[in-house]
C-alpha cells in the first residue's frame, strides 16, 4: 500500500511502477505520466480511501492510499485495525511515497486538488513528477525487494507501518 | 461485531457514550459531574493518544465496544476505517463507526478552546458542561446504534 497526502500524484505513480505500467528503463513523457489511472484525480473528500491499483506477477494487491495532514494519527488507525480484525502483519506493507516527492508536484497538487486550477497545476504536478521519477522507482525497488525477502515474509512480528 | 465511538480527543462525548452502551451509566438520568469524570478517568481517556483504537469492553450481545480519540475532522478517519477494514478482510456490518460529536455552533468552538486550555491548565469543565447538556441525546444515539 503505497501513501502519500491525498492519494493523487506520488503514491499512484509509485503504483504505476510497481505495476509496470510506467517504464523501468527510462523517465516517462509528461503524457504518459498524466494519462496514469487516478492521477491528480482524487478529490478532498476521498483521501482516505483506500484505491485497488492492481495484482503484481507475485500476486500482492496494489492500493494507494492518502493520509491527509495527520499522517501519524492514520498510521495509528491503520495499525489498530491490522489488530482489530486479526490480519497477519506480515502480509501488509505501507510505504511512504512523500518522501520521493518534488517540490513541484506538492505545488501543481495544491494548485490542482485545492484551489481547483487543474489546467496549470496538473502539469506541473507531472513535471515535478519526472524530476523525482528515479527516487520513486528506487522506492519501488526496494520495496518489491523488501516483500521477496525471506526474513520479512518469515518475520511475523514486523512491524507493517514502517518508512523504507 | 465491533462498535467504534470516536469524537475530538480532548470531549468526552465517546467516553461516555461508550459508557451508557456497557451499562455503567444509566440512560434514564443525568450523570453527576463527577461520575462523568469518573468514567473518563476509568477509560484513561485523559491519557488516550489520537488514533489509537482503545477496545474498552464487550456489551451484553458480545459486540466489541472501541473507542477511537481523534482530531477535529471526521471524514479521513472515516474513509480509512471503512476502506482499510475493507482491505484486510473486515465485512460489511461487521463494524459500526459512530460519531459521537453531537456539539454545534459555538458549543463545537467552546470545546475546542476549553479542551485546548485543559490541555495545559487541567480542568476540563466545559466538556464536562457539554456532555450534562447532550447527554440523552448520546442516549438515542447508543440505543439507535445497539438497534
């Protein structure tokens, strides 16, 4: 489950990698990176909603998830239901895709998401979005990693809600 | 089935809805002031942390009574309670989301600012103050939610 603020730019691209529906081997064009499922399409009222991106050849379902301002009072919640509803720790992951994120997605995104000038902040969103597009792919990476490893899929008590 | 009653950390709205659902308040009279603060010093609700799902009994038909602090918007918290519980498996029906902050117009601001205050001077009147004036009508909201 990748999470971000508003489940708009940086958690569905990281999904678009991970999914390999954006390239490995290169930086996409500011169209593909536009035309992605749900990105800069999210609206105030749906952060928080978990969104289904897609199974990967492994078969791990994909989400992307927006946390809004208080993103430790979220993971908490998160936390509390991975207990409430007894599910194995093990078979969950949440990464933090704020981390790889440029200055000029959070920009074009408030511009787009808040004040509703989506001509102008979608694009620059998607700019900013191709200046970070290695470190989001790093992320992706070590993240695909992290999952294949033994010890985290022997390790039950890892702890799910972890920044990579 | 796993009830939640959740409000803005520092009211006692949940404390005590939670409290009138296991039967430790009665639903017929007004608590005193002191039994609420009694009651929210059971829960160790003064202690209690944003976001963290505290389970505090089971009601007499076996549902798991929770209570959930957190800050003053309700709807992320909302989506992500449905929505991740949807993920890990939790069905339809299988939980109940309770807003228990029934306050308005400047009772809503007066709580913000006394609970605000508390935080630093202690005392927490004007919760308690809110509570003794929405009291029955957290009554009808536990009643309607136990069905």
């Amino acid at each position: 489950m990748y999470y971000c603020y508003g489940s708009a730019h940086s958690s569905v691209i990281a999904a678009a990698i991970h999914l390999k529906k954006l390239p490995w081997d290169r930086i996409p064009t500011l169209a593909e990176v536009e035309i992605q499922e749900r990105f800069d399409r999210t609206e105030n009222w749906e952060i928080g909603t978990p969104f289904f991106m897609g199974t990967d050849r492994e078969g791990n379902e994909v989400y992307t998830l927006g946390l809004g301002p208080d993103r430790i009072m979220i993971r908490r919640i998160i936390a509390s239901l991975i207990k409430i509803w007894n599910y194995p720790a093990r078979e969950i992951l949440l990464v933090d895709t704020l981390v790889c994120i440029h200055c000029l997605t959070r920009i074009g995104g408030f511009l787009s998401r808040k004040l509703g000038l989506v001509t102008i902040g979608r694009p620059l969103a998607a700019l900013g979005i191709r200046l970070s597009y290695n470190r989001l792919l790093e992320l992706v990476q070590a993240t695909i990693a992290q999952v294949q490893r033994a010890d985290y899929t022997k390790n039950d008590t890892l702890d799910p809600i972890q920044k990579i | 089935m796993h009830v939640i009653y959740h409000c803005p950390h520092p009211s006692f709205s949940a404390v005590t809805a939670a409290a009138i659902h296991l039967g430790l308040l009665a639903p017929d009279r007004k608590p005193s002031l002191r039994a609420i603060f009694e009651i929210a010093s059971y829960f160790a609700w003064k202690r209690a942390k944003k976001g963290i799902i505290y389970p505090v009994g089971i009601d007499n038909r076996g549902n798991m009574v929770y209570l959930l602090p957190r800050g003053f918007d309700s709807t992320i918290l909302q989506n992500v309670v449905t929505g991740v519980s949807r993920v890990l498996g939790g069905g339809k029906g299988e939980l109940a989301l309770v807003d228990t902050d029934l306050s308005a117009g400047r009772w809503q601001w007066g709580t913000l600012f006394f609970c605000s205050l508390g935080r630093i001077a202690g005392p927490r009147f004007f919760p308690v103050l809110e509570i003794n004036r929405i009291y029955f009508a957290l009554v009808r909201l536990v009643e309607q939610q136990k069905g």
